[in-house]
C-alpha cells in the first residue's frame, strides 16, 4: 500500500474510532466534502498543510495518519 493509500486508511480508521461521521470531519477540518471523501479513498495525495487539518480535526498528532499500524 503507497503511503497515499496509506494515509486515507488511517484518517477513515480514526475517524471512525472516534465515533465522527464523515461530515463531521469535513466540517471539523473545514474541507470540502468531495476533498476529504478523496482523501479517504486514497485517490487524492494530500499537502501537509491537509494533512495537519485532518490530524487537527481527529485530535491526534499528525505522523499518525503515516503509520503503517495505527
């Protein structure tokens, strides 16, 4: 799995973890709906400036959403 993949496996597990519906991220992240849904599904390579608002959001430090077991 590229690390792209990678980080939208991540942000989709923690999201979830926290109980956060898919909304409640783009809103927390203030994103665009389809920008995070991509994001997610790994189609998308995000900045690290995305990156540290979707960690942000998910109240966890950013090089979490880069581990390959979190």
């Amino acid at each position: 799995m590229d690390v792209v993949q990678l980080f939208g496996v991540n942000v989709g597990y923690h999201r979830k973890l926290k109980g956060m519906p898919h909304e409640g991220l783009v809103a927390a992240a203030e994103m665009e709906r389809s920008y995070v849904s991509d994001l997610e599904r790994g189609t998308r390579n995000p900045s690290v400036a995305a990156l540290g608002r979707i960690a942000d959001a998910l109240g966890i430090e950013p090089h979490v959403l880069l581990l390959r077991d979190s």
